[in-house]
C-alpha cells in the first residue's frame, strides 16, 4: 500500500492564495474596464479632438482655455537639411556643419552630491580648478577673455545658486566661437570626472559616470565655409538678424520644408500622436564661381589692398562669351596696420561710388555713335576754357585744368590713351553740343546703361545721373565719370559686352538646383542686348582699349605683357567726403577693368581699390597679376592654337609620309606648303616669317634590297620595312639610326636613337 507524502497546504494559506487572486482578478477587470472606457468614451481625448483639448496649433487657442481644460494638443517643428552651396566644378563652398550649445547643470550638480557639499562645501574645489585649466588651454583661441578663475567662478557660482548655466551659446554667425565635437570629446575625456568603482562580482575597477553628467551638449546646424573667406560676402548668410548673398537670395530653395509632429500634453505629460509631416530637405545650388580663379583673386586682391593700406577693395571676374561670374572678392580693411582683410559688404554690388575715368568707355561709344569718322576731329588736352551757352542766351566761360601744361590739341584716341578729363568733354560736346546734355544721356540709355538689371543676388542699379540740363558742371564732369553714383559690377557688365563683340550679357551666379539624386532646375545665359552700339563703333572700341596698353601714351603701357596681352581702361577718382562738402585731394579711389586675352577675349575683369594715396596704375598692375594668375591656373598658355603663337621657325624634322604632311604643318600654323613631287616621304627644307614652308622630297633608296629608313621615326620605318616582305625587331628609342638586315630569318634589326 502506497502512502501520500504530499505536504498538506494549511486552510490559512489557502484562504491568503484565494484573496490573492481574487484581488488579481478584480484589477485585471478594472485594466480592462478602464481600457474600454478609454477606448470607446475618452478616445477624442486620446487623439486630442475632445472639446475638453485646446489645440495650440490654431490662432486665437487662448480663448479656448476653460477651468477644466487639461489637455493640449501642441506641435514640435521638424528642421529639414538645408541644401549646400558648390562651385561650377561641384566643390563646396557652403556646408551643414554640427556645433554645440555647452552648459552646466548647478543645480543637478548640488543636488546629488549634496550631503557631501553639506560636510565639506569645498569637497570638489580641487577638481573645479583642473577642470577651470583645461577649458582655458582648450577654448583660449576663441574665448581669450575667459580665464582659469572665470571658469572657476563659473562652475562653483552656479553650484551654489543651484542654477542652470548656458556657458558657451551658439552664435551662428561667428564661427571663431564654435564649439565643435572635438571639444566636447575633450570635455568627455577628463579623467577626473569620472569615479573608479569595483565590480562586486569580479573585483574588477569599473569607471563609473559621475560629475560629467552634469555637462550638458545641446547640437545646432550652422554653415560653414570650408575655404575661409573666399566669396563670403556673395555667398551670403541667413540669420534672424543677418540676410545677404545667396543664401539670402535663394533662400527658399535651399531652405526645403519645415515638418511638423504633433503631441498631446495630457495630465503634465507628453502623449505622441499620429500626426506627423515629414519635413522636406532643401535642393542644392551650383555656382558659376570657379575656385582656382576665385583662389586668385582673393589672394592678390588681399596682398594688393595690404600693400596699399586701402580702405577696401573689391574684384569681379566674369566669363565673356556667358556672362557667367567665376570669381568675386569684397574685402575690407580689418586690422589698423593693414595686415587683415575680411570679406565685409556686397561693394561689387551695391557700393555708392564714382566710377571715374573707367566711365569714358562709355562716352567713348556715344561719341563714335554720333560721330563715325573719329580721325578727322582734335580735341585739347590738359587745360582748356569752355565758352557754354545759359538759358538766356548769354556765354559764361568755364576753365577747366587737368594738368598746368599748354594745352594742345590730338585726335580722340589720344584723348583716351591720356585720359584726359578736358578731351573727353570736348568730345561730347562736339558731338551732342554744348546744351545737349539730354540727347547724350538719351544715348547712354539706348546703350542699356540707365536700366536696372535683375540678378540673382537682386536688382543692380542703374548709373544714378541727375538731369543737368542747364549746368554745364554736371554736364562736364558726367563725359568722364564723376558726380554720380554707378554699381561697380554695372561698369564691368558694359565692358563685358565690348570684349563681346557688343553682346551685352546679364551676370550669371547660380548655374543649376540639385537634389540627392537629380538636377531639380537650370539657369541659362541670358542675353540684355543683343549690341550696345554699332559693329563698326564695337570694333573701334576695342582697338581704343587696346591702345590704353599698347599705344605709346596709354596710362596702362608699363603693365603690357606678350605673355599675357589684355585690353581695358583706367580710372582714377577723387572721393567725396561729406563732412567738408568737397572732394578730398590726399586719397583716391583706383580701379582697371579689361578683358584678355586681347585677341579673343575669354575673361572680362574689374578691380576697384578704395581710399588709397596713389593713382590707377595700382589697380591695372592687380589686374594684370590676376589675369596671369588665371591664365596659369586655367593652363590657358598650353592649349592655344599653334597659329596663335608667337612664331618661330621649324628646324630640320624626321621624315613625314606624304599624305599627312599638310595636315601636320596646317596644326603648326603654316599656311602655305610649296612641294611638287610624288614621293612617299617629305622633309620640311626652309620655312619663313610669312609661315610658308618649302618641303623637301625623299625617296626610299635601296640599302642591300630593302628600304633605306634611317633617320625615320619608329613608327614609319617599321611600317616601311613590313610593306618590304620584312620582320622587324626594335632596340631602343626614337629614330632609325642603323638598320641591319639578317637574310637567314629575313628579318631587319633597327637600333633607335633620340
């Protein structure tokens, strides 16, 4: 008989189990009771479309608010990517970068280690001054004001206040002061903000978080510009407090599209909901600017403006045939002695200034509109008394003075090569009479010069010339450039079209949008006008700004170059100066604007130095140095054509087989090629400087029954040899210098030689 060994459960515990999962069972009926309830009678709570909810998403939400609202229905902003900025070769100019907010947690700080502060209120000092060291070693550059007592105080002032402490502060526009991640790791890394504990199982030192919790890291997207400030200023910014350039411009493509995600504040707590709109990243943009000839112009613009001690400065290169703008510099004076400069305002753009002599291109082409023959008339140069016509008809006599020589009389091209104030007005005024001042400024107009032009960094301004009609001063000094105000980059825009062969081309920035994987939209050339003036008044223009540096009295001869041969005008201007109500004789205001090459012009260039005690020629000899920067940098020397180089004689060549001999000496730049035979081979015998060469023929001779091929190039002897029934073999490089035939293998050995 088998017994039971069972433990018997004793009633007590039997009545405790029962109560037990009664109890279990009752609050499993109320979860689900409350489930339900939630679920058919609270669900518009949940989804926060109760009228018990107050949506803040919605205008005027305030009035809505009741005694017993208890819940919101509130959004947080989903940032999209903003899109990044690149060059006309897809490098960035403009990227996203991380930097960080860094703040201290005082009162976290206080609050978990407060019975230790409460025995001994100094407990941490010594950690807090090596942590008040290492921020000074790490952050001196950027913050040279803060020292070790400053973090000191810092980080023991807000312990005892029991406050939370923003330390460093992004701030997007200064990028000397940005925190990166490798400073937060630095922070991170500090040994002694860390605790040594043992594992209790191993025994093992286990480093344990302890003060560094209280550092707090707070991400924020900033832009960065990797090459400094290269073309900062156009690139531009977009701040709350700071707008301009392309960032500024094209803000709406690259800033994509905010998204949005809704949540319930429910009861002090945060319940998501399933709204969600995902926001849209922003489209890139792809310049026009190049970055070598961009690299150029600042740099030499900068050594330029140093050099000077000028106040400011700025540079424009644009591409002739497309209007495209391939580099631009704005820099101004940062530091006393000179030493610095920084990209400061949009001077290319919107600088109020006169432009000077660079505006005689202008009258220039309104003379030779009105008067086609330009060799017959002479005008005085120097000084020389104006007799203008008042409205009553009476004469008043003006006399005006470039320099105190005796004033004499040259054709108009020497008034341009000189520069001369006094010859350009008697030009005009011969043209369009001494009360003609409407039909000149009529003829400015029809050249586009008097109309805004809209860009891609905004509307660039007209020359701003007020109506003179009856003041023969405004009159005068408009012929040349002074009493008004013109956008530096207007000046060019007309030059541009000269070295266009008249074209006058809008300026080109932005090239085409981008998205991660498709081009979104493209920016084509855009044509103003079509000419600015005549061909036969073009063509005259350019041979006027040719001799500004290749006539024997232009103001730019010092600087001509076989190298590097470029066409343009000078200009030199006094500055007006508010204060006194007078122009100011000590300091100037310089600038060049050209093209080159001179013969087929691929760049059109502008350089305007500002506040400088010296004349034009500082400005040309920049614009000369940055057009040898561009042509080295672009290889442009190198891939000329041979014809427009500078000729020089062939010497004695290798045999050229016949059929490719014309086509060969043709790619050489050699027009006429004088031979008459049928032979296979020929050899240039004599050429001359008329670029015609006289070929000599060459018959294959027999040697020991085969072709005579020395003095061939490799490839043509052994072509040679096998049409002979031969095998080859080759030793060495270049020419055939011996050929040595075996009969047994009937195979020829040619020995090669440079």
């Amino acid at each position: 008989m088998r017994t039971n060994n069972k433990p018997e459960v004793a009633p007590t515990t039997l009545r405790r189990m029962s109560v037990v999962y009664l109890l279990v069972v009752l609050l499993g009926i109320a979860c689900l009771v409350k489930i339900l309830y939630l679920s058919i009678f609270e669900s518009a709570v949940a989804s926060g479309t109760s009228e018990k909810c107050v949506d803040k998403t919605e205008p005027g939400w305030e009035d809505k608010v009741k005694d017993d609202t208890y819940c919101y229905v509130c959004e947080n902003t989903l940032r999209p990517v903003r899109g990044e900025i690149y060059d006309d070769h897809g490098r960035v100019l403009v990227a996203n970068f991380t930097v960080f907010e860094v703040a201290f947690d005082g009162k976290g700080f206080a609050k978990q280690y407060a019975d230790t502060l409460q025995k001994n209120p100094k407990a941490y000092d010594e950690i807090f001054r090596q942590l008040a060291d290492d921020f000074q070693a790490q952050f001196k550059d950027r913050f040279p004001k803060y020292n070790a007592d400053y973090y000191y105080q810092f980080f023991i002032g807000n312990i005892q206040k029991k406050r939370y402490a923003t330390l460093f502060p992004v701030k997007e526009w200064d990028e000397r002061m940005w925190v990166t991640g490798v400073d937060t790791a630095f922070i991170k890394n500090r040994p002694y903000l860390y605790k040594n504990v043992k594992d209790e199982k191993s025994g093992d030192s286990l480093r344990k978080r302890s003060m560094y919790t209280h550092f707090n890291f707070v991400p924020a997207n900033v832009r960065i510009n990797p090459y400094g400030e290269m073309a900062k200023r156009t690139l531009g910014v977009e701040t709350p407090d700071r707008k301009y350039g392309l960032e500024h411009e094209m803000n709406d493509i690259l800033a994509g599209v905010e998204g949005s995600k809704k949540y319930l504040e429910l009861n002090h707590a945060k319940v998501p909901l399933r709204e969600r709109m995902d926001p849209s990243d922003g489209y890139n943009i792809h310049t026009t600017i190049k970055l070598e000839i961009q690299h150029a112009v600042h740099n030499e613009l900068s050594r330029k403006l140093s050099e000077l001690n000028a106040e400011w400065g700025c540079a424009i290169v644009m591409e002739t045939a497309t209007g495209e703008i391939k580099a631009i510099s704005n820099l101004r004076r940062a530091a006393a002695d000179a030493s610095y400069y920084t990209e400061s305002m949009e001077y290319a753009l919107n600088a109020k200034v006169e432009p000077g002599s660079t505006f005689k291109l202008a009258s220039l082409l309104a003379y030779l509109e009105k008067v086609p023959n330009d060799t017959v008339g002479r005008y005085p140069i120097y000084n020389h008394t104006f007799d203008y016509p008042t409205k009553s008809g009476q004469i008043k006599h003006y006399t005006k003075v470039d320099y105190k020589y005796t004033s004499i009389e040259v054709p108009p091209i020497e008034v341009f090569q000189r520069s001369s104030n006094v010859g350009m007005a008697s030009m005009i005024f011969d043209a369009y009479g001494k009360r003609g001042f409407p039909q000149y400024l009529a003829q400015l107009k029809k050249m586009g010069l008097l109309d805004t032009i809209h860009s891609q960094l905004g509307d660039l301004l007209p020359a701003r010339i007020r109506d003179g009609s009856n003041d023969f001063n405004t009159y005068y000094a408009t012929c040349f450039g002074a009493g008004f105000n013109i956008p530096i980059i207007r000046t060019l825009i007309y030059y541009n079209a000269i070295a266009n062969n008249g074209k006058m081309m809008a300026p080109l920035f932005v090239r085409y949008v981008t998205n991660t994987y498709d081009t979104i939209q493209r920016f084509e050339p855009e044509v103003l006008m079509d000419s600015i003036a005549s061909a036969s008044t073009v063509k005259k223009a350019q041979h006027y700004l040719e001799q500004v540096v290749w006539g024997d009295n232009g103001t730019a001869r010092r600087f001509r170059d076989e190298n590097c041969m470029f066409a343009g005008k000078t200009g030199t201007r006094d500055i007006w100066d508010e204060s006194i109500h007078d122009y100011r004789k000590d300091i100037n205001a310089v600038s060049f604007c050209g093209y080159f090459p001179m013969d087929k012009p691929q760049y059109t260039v502008i350089v305007y130095i500002y506040g400088v005690p010296h004349h034009s020629t500082v400005a040309a000899d920049a614009f000369a140095k940055i057009a040898r920067s561009i042509m080295n940098s672009s290889n442009y020397s190198a891939t000329r054509k041979a014809s427009d180089s500078p000729f020089t004689p062939l010497g004695r060549t290798a045999p050229i087989r016949r059929q490719y001999f014309n086509t060969l000496m043709a790619g050489l730049g050699y027009d006429t090629v004088q031979y008459d035979t049928d032979v296979p081979y020929l050899r240039v015998d004599q050429t001359d400087t008329n670029r015609h060469v006289t070929a000599r023929s060459l018959p294959l001779n027999q040697y020991q029954k085969m072709p005579d091929v020395r003095g061939m190039l490799a490839s043509d002897a052994v072509a040679e040899v096998i049409r002979a029934g031969y095998k080859v073999r080759i030793s060495g490089k270049g020419r055939v210098k011996t050929q040595v035939l075996d009969d047994k293998t009937h195979t020829v050995k040619l020995y090669l030689d440079p």
